[in-house]
C-alpha cells in the first residue's frame, strides 16, 4: 500500500506560528497499549518503518513521542481524506 495523506496535523507551540503535518492516521485497535488509538505517520516515517511521532485517541487529543503536549502547545488533527 502506498502512503497517502489522511489528516492534517495543526501543531502550535508559539500562538503565530502554527506548523501543518500531512500525516496518515494508522489505527492501532482500541487494545493497543500506546496513549493514542491512531498512529500519525509522516511519508518518512512510513518510508523508513520507523515509529510514529504523533498520536491521537477516539476524542481527538493528541500526544507527541508518547507524552502529552507542552503547557504552551495545541494539535489538531483535520480529516482531508475520507
């Protein structure tokens, strides 16, 4: 399967500077043991088979590396592929 876009990923750490990921949006099962049910995968990652950054659950919150998001930061995550 080649990698396609799913999402978009909205993170800001600085209100004026948000930064957007295209990323794909692997479910992982509602058993996985990781903090998010869907796995955000960039084109690299998925190229490189490496472990997704970003994460999300069922309720749209998002982790990064496994951990939550710093006090000063937001994601969102946009559906651009259905």
């Amino acid at each position: 399967m080649d990698w396609m876009a799913t999402h978009r990923l909205i993170y800001r750490e600085k209100p004026n500077h948000p930064e957007a990921v295209e990323v794909m949006a692997w479910d992982l099962g509602c058993d996985h043991p990781s903090p998010g049910r869907y796995a955000l995968y960039t084109r690299e990652e998925w190229k490189a088979n490496a472990v997704a950054a970003w994460a999300m659950n069922g309720e749209g919150t998002v982790w990064l590396k496994g951990e939550t998001l710093p006090a000063n930061a937001s994601a969102v995550v946009e559906g651009i592929w259905s």
